[in-house]
C-alpha cells in the first residue's frame, strides 16, 4: 500500500486547499450587503435590460478581460526567451516574431472587427 | 521516514539540474509537419480575411483560403506518405513531439478530407429560407455575440451578416486534430486536445436556429470537456512523476524497464499506483472525446444542440482523432501494461454498445439518434483498439475512414429535411419522406444501413474487420456482444427506413430542401464512399495495413 | 480472332447501354443504331465462322480469356469465353435472326413511344444470350442465363400499362425462376463434385464417371430442371402462352427462335454428364415427348393466333428436347432442328405480326379470313413456313423431323416405339393445327367488316418493306437450311466433333417412315381443311365437347399449378405466419419489449443537467481507476 501514500496525501492537500479557501473567506470576510455588493463581479457590470433565458451580461467585459491575457501569455512567454537569447540564436529570434506575429493576428481581428471600442 | 519527506530534496534536484543544463535551439522538420503547418497557415490567414476584407467577399474568400489550405495539407500528406514515411520508414518529428508515421498519416489524410468535405456542407447557404435582400442564408448565427431574440440579432440577421470565421475555426479544430493521433508526448497531445476542442465548443454555440439549444449544447460540451481535460492533465502529471518523462516512448521504455524510472520517487513509491491511475486518468480524457460509456452524456445534447453541419463534421473528424490518439497511447505508450487495461476496457467497450445501441431505441430526434448510434460505434471501435494486434490497428483505421464518410453524408442528408423551423428532426416528421423525396430517402436509407453494417456498405467491411481482430486479439465474447448490440441497433436504423418508405407521407410534414452544389457533393461523396468502401473494401484495407505500424 | 470474341459480345452490350442509359438525347436513332449494332455482331460472327471453317475439324475452336472474375481461395471463376463448333451455330442464329427481327422491329415499332428502351432491351437480349452461349464455364453461363431471363421478363411487359402484360411478365418471371433453381444448384453441385465450373474440367467422360453414376444423375436432373424452365417444358411450361402478350418481334426472337431453345443447349452442351446418366435421359426423353404432344394439343385449340403458335413453338421444342434426350443418336438432329426451327417459326411469328400490323393488333382467327389477296407478301411468306414447320417434302422441316423421328424409332425396345409413335403423331397434330391456323387466316371469306363497309376493322394492308425483307429471307431459310445442311451430312460433320455421334438403328427402316411421316401430314392436313375450309368458321368460338375446352384452357396447366402450388403454397405460407406471428414474433417482442424498457429507463439517467452528467463522469473515473488497480491486485 505503500506506494498509494503520496498519492492520498496529494488528493487530500489539493481537496484541502479548495475547503480552506472558501471556508476561510467565508469567515473572514466583512459582511456588509449593498446593491453594489450583490452585483455580478462587485465591478458595475449589470445584466442586459432584457434579460432572456435568465440573466445575460454584456460580452465587452470579457473581451477586453480576455485581450489581456493574450498579451500577458505573451509577455510570459518572452521572458524566457529574452533570458536565453543567446543560447537560442537566430532559430529563437525567427520564432519569436513568427509568434508575435500570430499574436497580432489576432490582435488586428479584435481591433478590426471593433472589440477595443467599448460602445 | 515519511514518503513525502524523501520526495521534496529529490523533486528540488530535478528543478536544478533541468535548469543548469544548457538549452539548445530544438530542431524541427518542418517537412515533416508541414500538414499542420499548412493548415494552421490557412487558418491564420482565415482570421485576417475576417480582419481586413470587406464583409461581402468573405465568404467567397474564406470558402476559397479553406479549400486550398486542405488541398496543400492534403498534397503534403501524399507527398510524405509518397517519400515512404508511412510505409517504409517513419520519424519522431521536433524533438519527439510528432510522429511521422503510417497510423499519423493514413488518420491526417483522412482528417483532411473528412474536413473538406465537412466544409462544403458548413458552407451551404441555400437551405434557409431567403429574401432579395438577403439571398445567402447559412446554417449559424448571423452575429454569434446578440442575445437570442435581441433587436440586434434581427438587425444583424437583416443586414446578411454572417459568421464566416467557422471557416477558420474549423481549420484551428482540424490542426489540433491533425496533432491529436500523431502527437509523441503528452505535452503535445493535450495541446492537440485543447486546440480541436476549443473551435468546436465554440463552433457549437453558432446555431441560427434554435440559438439557446445551440448555446447550452456549447457550455455542457465547454464544462465536461474542460473536466476531461483536467482528468487528462492529472495523469499526465501522474505519469510524469512515475516516468520521469513525457515521451510515449519513454514511458513504454520505463514500463518495461529498459530505461530507469523517476529518481526521485524510485527510492520510496515503486511507481506502479502512478502508472496505473495515470494511465487511466489519461484514457479516461480521451475516453470523453470519442463519447464512450461513463463519459458519454454530452453526446446527445451536444449533436442535437450544434447546427447539424457541425454536428456531421464534429461527430466524424473528433472520432477520427480521438481514436488514433487513444491507439498511439496504448499502443506506444502503454503496450506492455495491457493486461491491466485490457479488462476495464472490454467493460467499457460493452457497455459503450449496449447503452449506445439500447438508448438509441427510444429516441424520438434524428439528431440524438444519430448520437447513441455514434456513442455504439465507439464501442464497435473500441473492440478493435481492444485486439491489441496490427490487424485490429489497421481494423480501426479502416473503420474510421469508412465511418466519418457515413457520418458525414448523414448529417448532411439531415440538414436538408426542414419545415418552417428550420430542421424537422423528430422523427414523426421523416414518415414517408420515401415518397415525397424518393432520392433523399434513399440516400439516407443507404447511410443507416451502413451504420447497420449490412453487406456492401462500407459499415459492414469497417465491422467486419473490426470484429474478426477482436476474435484473433483473444476477445471472443466481446465480438458476441458487439454482434448482438449491432442487431439491437439494426432495429432503429431499420426503423427509420420503414418510416421513411412505409408510412403514409403527413399533411403538415416537411419539405426537402433542394440542395446547392455544395451540400450535394458532400452527400455524393459520402454516399460513394459509403459504397466504394463496402463493395471494393480492398484497396483500402490495404492502404490501412500498410500504414498500420506505430513508431516507438 | 480471340478479341473478335469479345467485340461480338460487346457490340449489343453496347447499344443496350447507349440505348437505355442515353435518355432522350438517342430516341431518334435508336432503331437503326439497335439494327446496326446487332448487325455488326452478325458480321463479326460471320468472320470467325469462315476463321474456324479454315481450321482442321478436330480444332475448330477459339478460346478467349478477359479476366478473372472472381478468385478466393480454391473457388476461382473466369469470365472466359470458348468458340466451337455448338456454339457458333448459335451465334450466327442468335445474331441473324436477331438482326432480322431488329430490322422488322423498325417498321413494327415505328409509332411505339418507347422505341428506344425496346431496342436497347433487344439488343440487351442479343449480348445476355450470347454470353450465354459462348461461356467457357458454367458460372458465365448462368450470367447468361439470367440475362436472357431479364430481357425476356422486362419484353414480355414492355406494354406494361396492359395489366395482362404486366402479369405474363410476372409470371415467366416466377416460373422462370423454379427452372433458374435448378441451375443454380447444378453449379453448387458441380462446383463441390469437380471443383471447378469450365467446361473444360467437367465434360469428359472420365471426370465425369469419377462422380459416380447418382452425382451424374442428380445433376442431369437439376440441368433438366432448368431447361424445362427456360425452355417451357411440361412442367414448367405454363408461362410461354401468356408470354405472347410481348411485341410480335419479341415472340419471334425470344420466345420462338433463340431464348427458349437455350434449353437444348444446355443439355446438348452437357452431353457428358447426360451420356452418364441414363436415369437422367429418360427423364429428358419423357419430358420432350410429353410436351411435344401438350403443345401440339394446345394449339389445335387456340383462336388467337399467336398462342396457337406459342403451343407449336413449345411442341416443337419438345422435339429437340427428345432428340437431345436419346443421347449421341439424337443431339445433331436436335440442334439442326433447333435451327431450322429458328428460320420458320421466326417466320411464322414475324407473319402473324404483319398481319397484326395490318389489323389493329386483331389476333383473333376467328376474325380473319381471305388475307392472302390482301397481303400477298406475308402469306407467301407464312405459306413458306407452314410447309416447312408441317414436314413439306424438300422443306427444312422435313429433313430436320425426320431425323428426330427416325433417331426416336432407333433408340430401340418399347422406349423407341413409345417415342417415335409419339413423334410421328405430333407430326399429324403439327399439319393439323397449322393447316387450321394458315386456312382461317388466309382462306375462306374475310370474317371482318373494314369502316369502309361499315364497320370497325381496317382495311387490311400489306406491311412496309422493312418489315417484308426479314420474313422474306427467314422463307428462304424456311425453305433450304434443311436441304443445304442435309446434303451430304453437312451439319452433322460440322457439329459431331463437339457433341458426338452414333447412328442409331430403327427397327422401321427409313423408307416407311418417311411415307408415313408424309402420310400423317396430309391426313392432318385434310382434317384441318374439311373442318375450316370446306365450311364457315363461326365467328366465336362454338361451345365444344369437354377435350377441345379442356384444351382452350392449355389443358388446365394454370388451374393445376393454382391448386397444386398456389393454393398450397399459400396454405404453407399461412402457416408460417402464423408460426412467425406467436413463436417468432414472440420471442422478439419479448426481447424488444425488454431492449425498450431498459432503453426508456436509462434515457431517464439523460436528464439534461451538466452536474449529473459531471457526476456520472466522476464517478465512472472512479471506477475505472478502482477497478484498474483492481485488476492489478487480482
């Protein structure tokens, strides 16, 4: 049974950290309940005014939520190259601007097809 | 001493040593991945298409960048499979990642065409009811972002728009399929996995009709799919800890103890509870996307909630893929561990059958039946990966081919029965379509009995093959079992056809959409298909059998 | 000369592509490009006739292999062709009496809408049957056999708008089908005796005998089988008669002249396998003479022209199937016969269509009368094919009957005076009703009124030279093949090195009963002219004593085969059913009731709800990985 141990002891931090996390800031935090408190990310989103099938919120949000993780991936992606560079050479530089590239693909659909206007 | 305690220094050693080895710039052949080049070029131009040219000539251009992206794809596959890499000699492509060999190339190939012809029927726009201002009506939303039922969505719906990044979409889904069976590492099939599902989920929710159906369908197939995916990354990550590496190849080698396992936990956990919950955890992903039993239930909402185009080349291409991955990890990876998946997969493959064929009897939508029929067919499948020889290897890619061509031409058969609300899916609705429509019908009847697997279709060569492998692999009861649910399903399919063909014809029933010559090819070429592989099966099991060995 | 082979073959295979695959765009020239195509055939076939004429007698033969058809294991069949002796004789009368008709077709279907399928079927007829013919093997030869049964069945009901064409059809079909067992299994048969379906491997007397006296029995008698079917023999005659309902050129091409007698061939063909087999024999010999009287009967009886002579066309056939029956005495005479017969009765059957042509589709006699005055041509001709089909001294049919009779007579014992009393007595039965059909067709006083005078018929008219020229040439072959292949034995040298030949010996010498033969024929003869000549014919037919119904109704072959078969069978299927409906349907029900219940159940676990879905999900990798270390543990 040994070899089950690391395992166990694995499934029981990752099940623990869920529980604690949720336990604690359920116990911790303040409870001061507004309307503000109550709305959809507390961020002043509101749901569309003709609700259909339950409640919908605008999609700009996310889009420019999700506009920043593209280019935050990007960023954590250079860096590691930028660190080994010169072990890559030009192999790693062609690679680079191929990938930066692709990026600003999507990058000009999102800008062409009018995602960075908010209205 | 506790096990944790010796992990922790052994776990540190690794981090430093991988980080004070040398990097060096990975080679890559890009020859030899230049099917998936090819189409991810395609669909890269696809998006900047979207961007920059004007909304009229999309469509022309996308349907145009699309054709011509599978086309080089395709001719890169010949021409690999012409300089002998499936036959007589084959490669383990960047740094291990790709495997160039016979199962890749014969499963790309047919991925590529299965997509083309899947892009024709996607490309249809002359089902939907259409006006003089709008004449080019196809089967996705016109603006995928409106609220259904929304002012927006009518005034986008008035302007003609449409959502042509499909195209693109589908090519992104087809790179990742194109990976998914000829990925060397897990790394790269779960890249593979979340680059076919992503499109699809997406592509799922573009339905014009019945757009909240559409939308659920996307986010059942979203959730479940992201929860097989985290099953697939667990074993991954088990599987690296008991292996030390990511390589399928490495793990066969650590399996049978050519080559040492992990360091650092060889000294306390002798690895075997990695192995095998790893293993399993991995299968169990893809058992998800092939839609075997316990991992099946997105299957019939999904199809029947995906515009039927997408359901056609979802339900034929996702088979494809899911099936020559699942082959190369058991095959490559895990071979010599088959006496211990080899008993929880005939489990699973029986009861993949008999749910699939037994649920499908009362099914009252063409579109859910078709998904049991699809969930019966994995099983079918799965007796074939179970005969653990290369006749059961070349079995299933045979089958493969001759199923996705089914698939295919059936779906697209049913996009063209519709009444006011578009498609008329419920059964009750097909009586006597045999009279009003006799070629449609007849086509149609032409695919169920291939799904039957009745002779000269090429649903019974796929059976056939998969069947007689099982009974050379050993699996003997599975074949009487397989033979037994395939009787259960002949009934439903049969049930159609005497719908079809012997019902009296409804009042209010539905009309039969003249096709465009679109939608008309794909019917054509799944309905040859179907035939050519069940009449002269020969040449192609042959092209299977040749290409039927993995690289290790 | 081996691709001339195929070329004779892929000429009407062709034109019945062209013809029936072309749609409209190919109406217009179908009649002549249908002729032309089975003409070119008759050409090729006269080339390798004067090609195999250049060859020494013992090797007059033209093998030509296309490809392998099929080929698994020890079961291997060649789509092979063999040219001898036999079989060209049947490719030259296939390809010129069927170029004739097609010809006469051309002015006997000028005004039918659907000229194009007729011909592209016709010459779909000419390709079957010359597979069927030229096969090397006896897998092809049922291709062949098949086809012709196609193109027969789909011609029968070519005015498939006529209820009554469209149930002739079904039924040669049907009844074509029982003879088709037969042949079927003679090939299952042959295939587990011998191993192989040539020709070549089967027909010898050695291979043959190793099978042993009953395989060579039960085969002979499954081969018998089949030539009843296609040939109308007594008991699977019943379908030849209503077979009349096709166009007049197809009953002289399909149903007179060639398809029927394929029959003959295929015993003649197997002569090595009925030579062992005397069982086998006499069953053929039984056959043949009991239909040449049934046929003979039946058309003593029949007012409707065309069905007078289907009945003379099956007795006639009776006769080759006797003759072929007595073994190496008999199969020449049989075939020369076949021939013969080929010439005059297609002759006769293109007669009877002129004056149909003439007569609004009239086939009644009894409506006829006094048409030799206005159709001189069609009653010359006729007129010449009654003489020959009647045994007329220095006609074709004289010579070729009387070989048959003399051939029964030889065969010896009680067996050779039963055969040839009733060879020599269908030969009376022969001049009688043929005398009756040519003097109430063509003598007498017309028994119609034309609109001229009043009433409803037309005015009877010759029919076009197109139609004219055929039946011409068929009088002159009516008149000299007999004579031409008799003078010095001619036809018997040509065919004796493919099916073999002894002369028999008759007890009667030849002299007698030649005078007997002539004897009979004017006594019948007499009888059918001071029945209808010296008197009016009534205009319907006179109620009559019981033998003359009884053979009216074709000797109640249809009200047999209804109580026998029909009734029966239908009293078997009943019982199926109802076998099928409690212990079959039963059992499924029960199955399917359960499949359905557990189906409806677990459609219920398909409740829509991702989180169950998750959960399902969950716990099925639970299990999997509980029952993966499971196994392990085990």
């Amino acid at each position: 049974m040994n070899s089950y141990v690391p395992i166990l002891v694995l499934g029981v931090l990752a099940a623990g950290f869920a529980v604690v996390t949720v336990v604690s800031a359920a116990l911790t935090g303040p409870k001061r309940y507004n309307r503000a408190k109550l709305d959809p990310y507390e961020c002043g989103i509101e749901a569309s005014p003709q609700p259909a099938g339950g409640g919908r919120f605008p999609i700009k949000y996310y889009l420019t939520a999700m506009l920043f993780i593209v280019f935050d991936i990007e960023i954590v992606f250079l860096y590691p190259w930028a660190v080994s560079f010169d072990a890559l050479g030009v192999f790693g530089l062609v690679e680079m601007l191929l990938f930066i590239a692709t990026v600003f693909v999507a990058y000009a659909y999102v800008w062409r097809r009018g995602g960075l206007e908010w209205d | 001493m506790s096990a944790t305690a010796v992990a922790a220094p052994a776990v540190h050693s690794l981090w430093t040593t991988a980080a004070a080895a040398p990097i060096h710039a990975p080679k890559i052949e890009y020859a030899q991945l230049s099917p998936i080049l090819v189409v991810l070029g395609a669909a890269v131009a696809g998006i900047l298409v979207e961007a920059f040219v004007p909304r009229r000539a999309r469509y022309g251009t996308q349907l145009a960048v699309t054709l011509i992206g599978l086309a080089g794809a395709f001719a890169a596959v010949v021409g690999l499979a012409a300089t002998g890499y499936a036959t007589t000699k084959a490669d383990l492509a960047a740094m291990g990642s790709i495997a160039v060999d016979g199962p890749s190339l014969f499963l790309q190939g047919t991925l590529i065409l299965v997509t083309a012809v899947g892009v024709l029927a996607i490309a249809e726009r002359g089902l939907e009811p259409q006006s003089r201002e709008v004449p080019h009506v196809d089967a996705f939303a016109p603006q995928a972002a409106a609220v259904p039922g929304s002012e927006d969505e009518k005034a986008a719906a008035r302007a003609g728009w449409s959502t042509t990044e499909v195209f693109p979409l589908t090519l992104f889904a087809l790179s990742g399929m194109l990976v998914f069976p000829a990925a060397g590492d897990l790394l790269t099939l779960f890249i593979g996995l979340e680059i076919l599902s992503l499109p699809l989920y997406l592509m799922c929710a573009l339905a014009r009709r019945r757009r909240l159906l559409s939308q659920e369908s996307a986010v059942k197939y979203f959730l479940l799919g992201a929860f097989a995916s985290a099953f697939f990354l667990f074993g991954t990550a088990l599987l690296y800890g008991y292996a030390g590496t990511l390589d399928l190849g490495g793990i066969a080698k650590v399996v049978t103890g050519d080559a040492a396992p992990n360091a650092a936990l060889n000294a306390s956990a002798h690895g075997d509870a990695l192995l095998l919950i790893g293993g399993a955890m991995i299968v169990m992903g893809l058992l998800f996307k092939v839609g075997a039993v316990p991992f099946h239930a997105w299957t019939p909402d999904v199809y029947q909630g995906a515009p039927t185009p997408i359901t056609g080349f979802m339900a034929a291409a996702t088979k494809v893929a899911a099936f020559g991955a699942l082959l190369r990890l058991l095959y490559v990876a895990l071979p010599e561990m088959r006496w211990d998946w080899r008993p929880v997969m005939w489990g699973v493959a029986i009861l993949t059958m008999a749910l699939g064929a037994i649920v499908a009897v009362t099914q009252t939508d063409v579109k859910r039946m078709l998904a049991y029929s699809s969930i019966a067919h994995a099983g079918f499948l799965l007796t074939g990966v179970i005969a653990g020889n290369k006749q059961g290897v070349s079995a299933v890619l045979f089958y493969l081919a001759a199923y996705s061509f089914v698939t295919l031409g059936a779906f697209a058969v049913v996009t063209l029965v519709r009444d006011a609300g578009g498609e008329a899916t419920h059964l009750s609705r097909w009586d006597g379509l045999g009279r009003r429509s006799p070629l449609v019908a007849v086509t149609f009847a032409l695919f169920l009995l291939a799904f039957a697997g009745i002779p000269l279709t090429s649903g019974f060569s796929g059976k056939f093959a998969v069947f007689s492998a099982a009974a050379k692999g050993g699996a003997v009861p599975l074949v009487v079992v397989g033979v037994l649910c395939s009787a259960v399903a002949a009934f439903f399919y049969v049930r159609v056809i005497v719908r079809m063909f012997f019902a009296e014809p409804r009042a209010d029933g539905p009309s039969v959409a003249v096709p465009s010559a679109l939608t008309g090819t794909a019917i054509a070429v799944g309905a040859a298909a179907t035939l050519v592989l069940g009449v002269f099966p020969q040449w192609a099991f042959d092209l299977a059998d040749k290409a039927s060995v993995f690289i290790r | 000369m081996n691709s001339l082979l195929g070329l004779l073959i892929a000429a009407p295979l062709l034109g019945a592509a062209v013809l029936l695959l072309g749609g409209r765009f190919v109406d217009r020239v179908a009649p002549v490009l249908g002729s032309a195509l089975a003409g070119l055939s008759f050409v090729l076939g006269a080339i390798l006739f004067s090609n195999l004429l250049g060859k020494p007698a013992s090797g007059r033969a033209i093998d030509s292999d296309l490809f392998t058809w099929m080929h698994v294991g020890t079961f291997k069949a060649d789509a092979a062709f063999h040219l001898d002796q036999l079989s060209m004789t049947f490719v030259l009368l296939i390809t010129g009496v069927g170029t004739l008709i097609h010809i006469y077709s051309i002015g006997y279907m000028a005004h039918d809408e659907k000229r194009r399928k007729f011909f592209g079927y016709l010459n779909l007829f000419l390709a079957a049957m010359l597979i069927l013919v030229l096969a090397d093997n006896y897998l092809l030869l049922y291709v062949g056999w098949e086809g012709v049964g196609l193109a027969s069945y789909l011609l029968i009901g070519f005015w498939q708008h006529k209820p009554s064409a469209a149930t002739a059809a079904k039924k040669a079909f049907l009844v074509n089908r029982v003879g088709d067992i037969g042949l079927a299994v003679a090939v299952f048969l042959m295939f587990t005796t011998f191993g192989t379906f040539t020709f070549q491997g089967i027909l010898h007397p050695s291979v043959v005998s190793s099978a042993g006296q009953g395989k060579a029995t039960a085969l002979g008698l499954v081969l018998l089988l089949a030539a009843c079917g296609k040939s109308a023999q007594v008991p699977l005659q019943s379908w030849l008669g209503d077979a009349m309902e096709g166009p007049t050129p197809v009953s002289a091409l399909i149903h007179a002249a060639t398809m029927v007698t394929a029959g003959v061939y295929l015993i003649t063909r197997s002569s090595a396998i009925f030579n062992a087999a005397p069982t086998a024999q006499l069953a053929v010999v039984c056959v043949g003479a009991v239909t040449l009287l049934f046929g003979a009967i039946v058309g003593c009886a029949k007012d409707d022209i065309k069905k007078a002579l289907a009945g003379s066309t099956m007795s006639q056939i009776g006769y080759m199937i006797l003759a072929a029956g007595l073994g190496p005495i008999g199969y020449v005479f049989a075939i020369m016969h076949l021939v013969t017969h080929g010439f005059f009765k297609a002759g006769l059957f293109l007669g009877a269509g002129s004056i149909m042509h003439a007569r609004e589709d009239e086939v009644d006699m009894r409506k006829y009368g006094g048409l030799w005055k206005k159709m001189p041509w069609t009653f010359a001709t006729f007129g010449l094919g009654y003489l020959a089909i009647i045994g007329f001294p220095g006609l074709s049919g004289f010579f070729s009957k009387d070989k048959i009779i003399e051939a029964a007579f030889a065969k010896g014992g009680t067996e050779g005076w039963i055969l040839g009393g009733a060879a020599l007595l269908g030969a009376a039965i022969t001049a009688y009703y043929m005398s009756r059909i040519m003097v109430m067709t063509f003598f007498g006083k017309p028994r119609y009124t034309t609109k001229a005078e009043g009433g409803t018929s037309p005015e009877a008219h010759e029919s076009p030279a197109v139609m004219v020229a055929p039946m011409v040439v068929l009088a002159v072959g009516s008149v000299f093949a007999g004579g031409f292949f008799s003078l010095g034995s001619r036809f018997l040298h040509w065919l004796e090195p493919v099916t073999g030949h002894s002369e028999g010996h008759s007890p009667v010498s030849t002299g007698v009963l030649t005078a007997a033969t002539i004897v009979l024929m004017l006594l019948g003869m007499g009888l059918a002219w001071f029945q209808y000549g010296m008197r009016e014919v009534p205009a319907a037919a006179p109620r009559s004593i019981w033998p003359v119904r009884l053979a009216r109704r074709d000797l109640g072959q249809d009200d047999f085969n209804h109580a026998v078969f029909v009734r029966g069978g239908t009293r078997f299927a009943d019982g199926l059913a109802e076998f099928d409906a409690k212990g079959v349907d039963g059992a499924v029900r029960g199955v399917a009731g359960a499949v359905g219940g557990g189906s409806s159940r677990l459609r219920k676990l398909q409740n829509g709800y991702v989180r169950s879905y998750a959960f399902s999900m969950f716990g099925g990798a639970v299990l999997i990985v509980a029952a993966t270390l499971f196994m392990r543990a085990v």
